[in-house]
C-alpha cells in the first residue's frame, strides 16, 4: 500500500515539474509535494533558472508546524550546494522534514549523492527509486548534458509523404501545418540554441524566434553554420539581436574582412580548424557549446546539415513532421485525402485516396 502512496504523490510531483519546461534551463524540472497525515500540505515546483527551487518553495508555503514529521517528494535529490540559490538540504532539515522520497541522484557532480549522505545525517529517512525512468525521461536534457558536459542534439524537420522537405519554389514552401508549426515553436522555447546551415538562411530567410504566444520571449540562441560566410547580411536572422543572439560558425579558411563584416554589426562569428573536409567540425563544436551552458540543441536544417549531424554521430533524438502532400517534380504540391496508417513492425503503413 505505501508503494502505490508513494507513486501517487511522486506522479503529483513530476506534473508539478513538468510547469518548468520552457523556463528552467540549464537546470532541471523539479516538482515538490509536502505530505503530512495522507494530505497535501504544500507544492511548489522550479519556475525559472536562478529563482527558488521546488522544495523551498514548497516549505515557504507551509508553516514549521506542519513540515515537521511530514514525508516530502521531490523529483530530484535536493541540492546540497550554494550556487545561484542556497542549498535545500538545509531547509528540509530546517524544516523538520521527517522523510524524503527521490527517483533518483543529482548526476551533477555537486551533488550526486552528497544531498541524500546529508539528510541521512541529520536523521531524515530518505527512499529512492521512486518513478525513476519517468524521472530521467523528464529531465533527458539535463542529464545527458550534466554526464557529457555536451549539449542533447535534437534534429527536427518537416517532409511531405513522398520525402521531399520543402516544396517547388514555385509552391508555398510551408508544408506544415499550423498546430504543427506552433509545436515547432514550443520546441524552440524549451531549447538553448537552434541550429541551421547557411543555406536554409539564403533560401528561407527564417527569423528563427519562438513565436508562441506564451513563450514569445523565450528566444534561444540562433547559430548558423558557414564554411565561407556567403550569406547576405540582410538576411532576418541578423538583424534583431536585441530579441535573440546570433552566433556564425565558420572554418579559419575565411579571411578576416569577411569576419569583420558581421562583427561590426556585433555578430558574433566562432571560427574553428574544420574538419579533414574542410567542414565546421561538429563535435569540435558541441563541446564549445557545452562550455557555453547550451544543454539542449534544436537542429532545423538544411539536409547537408542533418547528414554531418548524422555522420558524426552527433544525434540524440530525431522528430519529423509528415505531412500528406506530394511534392516530386510538380509544379505544386498535391494534397492528399485524409488518410489512414497503420504500425506494421518498425514500419508506418500509409493509406490515401488521390
């Protein structure tokens, strides 16, 4: 019975983390219940990056009375560090906290184990394993950066049914839908950086901004990929750095008047040795992003960009968005009936009328 009371409330506390998805990087998602005698006393979760964590909030909002010998779940063992924030393995001992109950460690090497060696300590029972791979899942970004110190790649793209990413110029070249592309904007929001190659900027001109009317100044940095600078500098990209930065990686085979170009404009330009084919060197790259506190990584695009991605073995997770046109050689793109599909092992079975 108190296994299914503590999944319960653990279920509670990972929805709580769940509010801080756009909001918490570099940090982790955490939600926190406070329960005494059966009840829910207090819930508090991790809003932004820099502000309290979700376990102090929890205890601001109860009162000593009542944390004391109550049990507490937490998404993530409590910190026990000062960083930007006191440690919360003080206020939960300050707090009387009789029981805490965790998924898992902090794989931040501050902490890993020190948070829960304290509480311990001080003679609060402390039970782990709680939901655990729902726990990792949540916080897949944070983990995986915290273990590499490399930020979790993500190549997201858009194709017709046929397998074509953009359509005839001759076509609108939005293939998605609308709920689609404000679900591309809400990945952006959860993000620290979007990536694309400097063919996507000459052809599209994308602005590259969340544009969800929720998150809408959650803009993460912009990065550009371009072994020879030969994009123009009135591209859209460009020329909002008040809203959302910009950073231009290219090889050292440019000349510093090309450089100086986009630097004058306070552009950011990163150059680096390049790779045996005189590519931007993406690992090279992630780590310098990685020492940049970029965790997460959105990668739009182009296809040559997917395929270095890809040929480095630099992916984490793909998400693609099909959408029921046929492009081919057509001077527009055929929209298809609604259709049916079906799973047939590892494969998608599509049905559709013409």
């Amino acid at each position: 019975m108190e296994d299914n009371t503590h999944l319960y409330y653990m279920k509670k506390a990972l929805e709580l983390a769940r509010r801080g998805e756009y909001t918490v990087s570099p940090n982790p998602m955490v939600g926190c219940i406070i329960v005494r005698q059966g009840n829910i006393i207090s819930e508090g979760w991790h809003e932004r990056a820099g502000e309290a964590h979700a376990e102090i909030i929890a205890i601001r909002k109860s009162t000593p009375e009542l944390t004391k010998d109550a049990d507490m779940y937490v998404t993530l063992e409590p910190c026990c560090h000062y960083n930007r924030t006191p440690p919360c393995t003080d206020a939960i001992i300050k707090a009387k906290i009789k029981r805490v109950i965790i998924p898992s460690l902090d794989p931040n090497p501050k902490v890993s184990g020190r948070g829960i060696e304290m509480l311990r300590e001080a003679g609060i029972e402390v039970i782990t394993g709680v939901l655990e791979n729902e726990a990792l899942k949540l916080n897949e970004i944070f983990f995986h950066y915290q273990k590499t110190r490399l930020p979790f790649v993500v190549l997201k793209w858009a194709m017709s049914l046929d397998g074509k990413m953009v359509t005839s110029a001759h076509d609108d070249k939005k293939l998605s839908s609308k709920e689609s592309l404000e679900h591309l904007h809400l990945s952006r929001a959860k993000v620290d950086a979007i990536l694309v190659g400097a063919n996507t900027i000459r052809e599209d001109d994308p602005l590259l901004t969340c544009r969800s009317d929720e998150y809408s100044n959650n803009n993460p940095l912009r990065i550009i990929l371009s072994n020879d600078l030969s994009f123009p500098l009135s591209a859209k990209v460009l020329q909002d750095q008040d809203k959302a930065k910009t950073l231009i990686v290219t090889t050292n085979k440019v000349s510093v008047e090309q450089i100086e170009k986009f630097s004058s404009k306070n552009i950011e330009v990163l150059v680096t040795e390049g790779d045996e084919n005189e590519q931007v060197d993406i690992k090279a790259l992630l780590i310098e992003l990685g020492k940049r506190e970029i965790t997460g990584l959105l990668v739009e695009g182009g296809s040559k960009v997917h395929v270095s991605f890809f040929k480095a073995n630099c992916v984490n997770r793909v998400e693609a968005y099909i959408t029921p046109y046929i492009v081919a050689d057509l001077p527009k793109k055929l929209a298809l009936k609604p259709f049916d599909f079906q799973a047939m092992g590892n494969d998608i079975f599509i049905k559709s009328n013409v």
